[in-house]
C-alpha cells in the first residue's frame, strides 16, 4: 500500500514537473539494462560475496536547468542482491544467491561536456525493497527462504556516472551506484554485520518526447 501511495505522488509530480516546463526543452522516455549487484559487508561471517546479474527498466524525466545542466529523475525497478559462497544458517550450500528486489528513485545532476552529447552525471537514490529471498541448498534440496525480515524496507545511496545521446533518439548511460544504508535490521547485526547494497548498471533508453 506504501508503495502504491508513493507512485501515485511521484506520478503526480512528474507530470506536474513536464506541464511547468512544456516549453523547455523537457525529454523523457525508457531505460532497460543490467546490473552487476554485490553487497559489502563490515564483518566476513563465512565465505565471501560475489556479483549477481539482474535487470533494471523504468521511466526518466529531463528537465534543463541551462544549456550544459539538467535534472533528471527517474523510476526503475531494479534487480539487485548478491552471491555469497560459503555455508550459513539457513543453508549448506556453498554458492547462494539473495535477491533484493527494489523499487530505486534516483534524482541525478547532469552536466553535459560536448555539445549535449556526452553527461556526467550524480545524484542521490532512493530504494523501496520489495522482495528479498535467499536461494541455495538445504538437504541437497534446492530451496527458497524469504528473509525480509533481515532486511530493512528502504535503502538509499549516491548515484555517480556518465552517458551519451544516441541517434534514433536513444540513449547509453553507464553507473556505479553506492550504497549507504545499513540494510540489516538491528536485531541480526551483531551476528552478519552492516550489509550496503553497491551495483554497476549499464542502460540503454529510448527518448519518447
């Protein structure tokens, strides 16, 4: 319910946003990619972690602010998580996978460098976790743990990247983005340490307007 409140605001907003500045200049469109999701923790319990493919898509808005800077919004469900190798209480396999699903909201400053071609741009990012499951091994058996309860209902980090224009009205963005919200809950802390969520994207849009 949260989460269908806070997409009606933004929505709201977005639009709101694209009526005021109609005769800017604003462009918008989609993002499909990848990502490449790990999680950093503060103590080794057991093992190590390692990279975890997903996809990301969602919907950007481009409002500029003068002729080299823009803001830019945008709402992305993104597959994140990691892989961990090495054994633990919930399962004996030595190679698991969690998956943290999360609904992201990055707001990111864009300053073009070459004839509004080529951007860096940076940024905060919200995250709303939406599921959170762990896959590995029990008993030799392939199993699924929900394990949201470890794990906090939001996330937050810094957005930092660089992307280009395209022809055909698409776009390519590269991105690093670094977590910095302390994913577990209070209660597990001591026993598996402050979890951040980092992930390399890489994306490719389409400008509809």
């Amino acid at each position: 319910m949260m989460l269908i409140r806070f997409g009606r605001a933004l929505a709201l907003i977005l639009l709101f946003l694209a009526a005021i500045t109609a005769s800017a200049q604003v462009t918008g469109g989609l993002k499909v990619g990848g990502n490449a999701a790990f999680i950093l923790r503060s103590k080794t319990v057991v093992g190590t972690t390692e990279p975890k493919p997903g996809m990301v898509g969602g919907l950007f808005l481009s409002l500029p602010l003068s002729e080299r800077v823009a803001v830019q919004p945008e709402v992305q469900y993104s597959q994140l998580g990691t892989t961990f190798k090495g054994s633990s209480r919930f399962s004996s396999s030595t190679r698991r996978k969690l998956y943290l699903d999360e609904v992201t909201v990055p707001l990111l400053l864009k300053v073009f460098l070459v004839r509004k071609k080529i951007h860096l741009h940076i940024g905060p990012q919200i995250g709303f976790i939406v599921r959170a499951n762990q896959e590995g091994l029990n008993s030799g058996k392939a199993t699924t743990f929900d394990v949201r309860s470890q794990y906090r209902a939001t996330d937050y980090g810094v957005v930092i990247g660089a992307g280009a224009n395209l022809p055909l009205r698409l776009t390519f963005d590269v991105r690093y983005i670094a977590g910095l919200a302390d994913l577990t809950v209070a209660q597990i802390q001591e026993d598996i340490g402050v979890r951040n969520q980092h992930a390399l994207q890489l994306l490719l849009g389409l400008r509809i307007f």
